[in-house]
C-alpha cells in the first residue's frame, strides 16, 4: 500500500484504540442488565459474508423517532444486508432490528446533523464538520460515500422470520 492511499496517521490511530476500547465494550454490553454505556452504544451480532464466522460489534447509536442510527465508517456494515433483520443487545434486551444502508448524499446530511444535534462525538469521529450554511462540505461528504461511508437506520422488527 502506497502512502497515498493509507489513511492519515489520526485516523489509524483512532482505529487502533477503537479495536482496543471495543473488547471490554463487547464484555459490557453483552451483559443481560442496562448499564449507562447503553444510552448511547449497542452490540450488534453480525455473520461474516465471506467466512460465516459471528462477531460482536459495538456500535454508537442516535435515536430518530423509532429509528436508530449509526455512522456506518467501518467494514463492519459489509456483513449487512439492506432490510435483513440482524441481532442486536440494547440496554440489555435482545431485539432484531432491519438496517437501511443510507447512501444519498442529501439524506446523510441531515441524518448526520440529527445524530450530532443528539451527540457531539458524531462530528468528531467522522471527521466531518458543518459549513457556515449549516450542512456539512459536500465534496469532502461525497468523498467518504464514495469510499464506503453511509448512516446505518435500523428500524424495529417484531421476529426475524417475519415478514414486513
């Protein structure tokens, strides 16, 4: 890999401790009880497209109505499938929930501006910030669409064999 195409050294950094912060995470949120960390941060049970093998992703989240969102920057979200429902531990219950890969330039803008109105570290951690208009630079949000960034919107279903 060229340097050109590494990411900046702030951003490898932060993926570093992330995967380091997300192993006591995994432990914490796996637990069958609400803890404070489940205000703001779920545990997704997702299969390997390729492998099958199961993992645990904790995931920070934003509520919107009866929705949740997610910023989806990692590769964790290419195990997901638009509308197949998926497992998922928050505040201790177990839930399905089906996930909407949100992609549209226009609507990831204003998700993004609903989920850091809620929280401010959505802004940080995506690197992205708003413009004097409000929104957010659009080449530099076209730019991470293209290399695979959308907000996940999860939306409640009853049983993962039922059908909506």
């Amino acid at each position: 890999m060229t340097d050109q195409a590494r990411p900046p050294l702030s951003r490898r950094i932060q993926a570093f401790v992330m995967r380091v912060v997300n192993v006591p995470m995994r432990l914490v949120l796996s637990l069958p009880l609400a803890t404070p960390l489940g205000k703001r941060l779920m545990l997704v049970y997702l299969t390997g497209r390729k492998t099958g093998r199961r993992y645990k992703q904790p995931l920070s989240y934003v509520r919107d109505g009866d929705t949740l969102l997610t910023p989806g920057g990692g590769r964790w979200k290419l195990n997901l499938v638009d509308g197949r429902p998926e497992r998922v531990r928050i505040r201790g219950r177990d839930i399905y929930l089906r996930p909407e890969l949100v992609r549209d330039p226009e609507e990831v803008d204003r998700l993004l501006g609903v989920m850091s109105a809620k929280n401010r570290m959505v802004e940080r951690f995506s690197g992205l910030h708003k413009e004097p208009d409000g929104h957010y630079d659009r080449k530099r949000l076209d730019l991470m669409i293209r290399h695979g960034f959308c907000i996940v919107r999860w939306r409640p279903q009853e049983h993962p064999d039922s059908v909506t």
